[in-house]
C-alpha cells in the first residue's frame, strides 16, 4: 500500500520530434538530480542525470543516431537547466 508522504512533484511531458518519427519523454526532478523516461518500440526508456539534458540524452539512448534531431527539438527552457 502505497503511502501520501505530502511531497507533489511536478512531471515535464516532450514531443520530440525528428524527420521519421517522434518520441514522448517524461521528465523529472526530484531532490536537485532528473530521471527522464522515453518511450521505445521494447518499453520505456530511463535516463538519470544531474541536469535535465543529461537525463533526457540517457533515455534517448535506443534512438542512436538520430538523438541530436531530437533534441533540436526540445524547448530551450526546459533542457537548459
């Protein structure tokens, strides 16, 4: 049973686009480091990191190739912390 502990996060959600396809990535902040989960064809995807860019970069990780056309698409605002 799961129990409310007060603490409310809030969860970013991306569509990150490229020439091909698109990717939805969740991304969030919890006690200053980001976990960030894309969505593959084999189940989702994590990335963790100390900045959010490093986060998102980790769960990008099964588009290889085509990682750098994804993130050209992500709001400055959100991948610039």
């Amino acid at each position: 049973m799961a129990r409310w502990n007060g603490y409310i996060y809030a969860m970013t959600v991306l569509r990150l686009t490229c020439s091909t396809f698109y990717v939805d990535v969740r991304l969030l902040e919890i006690d200053g480091r980001w976990i960030a989960s894309a969505d593959t064809a084999a189940g989702p995807s994590l990335g963790l990191g100390d900045r959010a860019i490093d986060a998102v970069r980790g769960a990008l990780e099964p588009f290889e190739g085509m990682v750098d056309e994804l993130l050209a698409t992500a709001p400055d605002a959100v991948l610039g912390s």
